[in-house]
C-alpha cells in the first residue's frame, strides 16, 4: 500500500457536516440529560463541539 493510498483524502463538506451534527447533538445532550434549557449551556455544548471540530482538522492537516 502506497502512501497516498494509505491516507485518506480530507472532505471540507464531511467536516463541516460532522462539525454541525456534533454541535447538535451535544446541545440536545446538555438540555436532556441535565435540563438545562439556557443558551448559556447551548453555547457551552457547541463550544465542546468546536474544539472536536478543531482537534478534528489539525490531525487532517498534520496527517495523523
């Protein structure tokens, strides 16, 4: 197997889905599991979600 085979190619579409459906998500965990409906814990969940995001592009771009 090649290098280049071995590496998968980087979708700017498929992270910026999975960035958005993982915001959600955490959202939706936040309001159900401790029901807390304020934007503060909202924003607290798409904060989490953004460093996954982040963590997420940083190994695309160091190729790991």
């Amino acid at each position: 197997m090649t290098e280049e085979t071995a590496k998968t190619k980087f979708s700017w579409a498929d992270w910026i889905e999975r960035s958005v459906w993982t915001g959600v998500e955490a959202a939706l965990a936040v309001v159900v599991v401790t029901d807390v409906s304020s934007l503060k814990a909202a924003a607290t969940a798409f904060a989490a979600a953004a460093i996954a995001a982040l963590k997420t592009l940083a190994k695309a771009r160091l190729g790991r």
